[in-house]
C-alpha cells in the first residue's frame, strides 16, 4: 500500500518534472528570440531593445531552476561517479548506500534552499518589489523566487522518492570493460 502511494507521488513528481523542464526549454527558445530581436534592432536601427540585460537575468535563472528536479530526474546533476563506480563494481550494496546517502544529503540541501526561499517569495509577492531600470525596464521578483522555490522543492522531493525507493541506477555508471571485446 505505501510502497504504491509512493511510486503514484513519485511519477507525479516526475511528470511535473518533465513539464518543468519543457517550460524551461520554452524559456530558452524565447530568450534567443529576443536576442536576436536585440541584435536586430542595435543593427539595423541602432536601437536595443529595452530590457534585454534584465530579461536575460531573469531568464538564466529561471531557466535553471526550471529544468533543476528533471536534471535530478534522470541522474544528470553533476557529481563524480568515479568512486561510486569502482565500489559498485566490487560491493554493489555498499555502493547503493552510498547513493542513498548522497540523494539523502542532496534532498536536505534542496529543502533547505526552498526553506530559504519561500519567504523571501512571499515578501516579493507583498511589496511587489522589483528590478530593473525604473522608467526604462522593470520586471518583478516574485516569479523568480517562485520558480526557485518550486524547482528546489520538487527536487528535494525528487532526492527523497530515490532514498526511499533505493532506486540503484548502476547503468548510468559508465566503468571501462577490461575483455576483448572493448579493445
């Protein structure tokens, strides 16, 4: 029964993961487009376009944090794997611990972040703060501190469905072969 309602919020977590993602990449595609809106327009009419430094700001960011618990998803956050690799091919169970224990660390990490970060969403929200150029170009800080919210949360979320699950993905571990057949 546990066991089920933790696979049903794990896939939850991860379809969310994979929209998050998809946003991010949608963020991504409209970032070039207003880049080369900006190239453009410097060229062309030796007018930039107001904003772009504060937009590509916001965006970078956004973008991260965005894609963040799909990077998790699918073992993709960077970390070294060389030890894990060697202890797995001799003691297997040792190495799954091992995992369990950084995904452990990494979802406290990812808590804590979103622990930090949703107050300071809150407060955005209230004072409708803001950065930018008044005048010129403003943007609020809110949706920023949201989607550092949200991604670090549903990563943590991530790291903890992986610790609870012990899901063991040796096949991401790429250890060279010592037989013929890899010469």
């Amino acid at each position: 029964m546990l066991k089920s309602a933790v696979d049903c919020l794990s896939r939850v977590a991860n379809s969310i993961a994979i929209a998050s993602n998809a946003l991010g990449t949608l963020v991504v595609l409209a970032l070039v487009v207003i880049l080369n809106i900006d190239v453009i327009a410097r060229g062309l009419f030796d007018a930039p376009l107001r904003g772009t430094y504060e937009i590509v700001q916001f965006s970078v960011v956004m973008i991260v944090f965005l894609q963040l618990a799909d990077v998790v998803r699918v073992d993709r956050l960077t970390r070294s794997d060389g030890l894990l690799g060697v202890i797995h091919s001799r003691r297997p169970t040792l190495a799954r611990n091992m995992r369990r224990m950084i995904n452990a660390v990494a979802a406290i990490f990812m808590g804590l972040i979103a622990y930090v970060t949703f107050p300071e969403f809150l407060h955005m929200w209230d004072t409708q703060d803001y950065f930018g150029v008044p005048g010129l170009f403003t943007l609020p800080w809110w949706p920023v501190k949201l989607v550092i919210t949200s991604g670090t949360t549903l990563s943590c979320l991530i790291f903890v469905f992986k610790v609870v699950s012990a899901e063991d993905r040796p096949e991401m571990i790429r250890v060279p072969e010592h037989d013929e057949a890899s010469k």
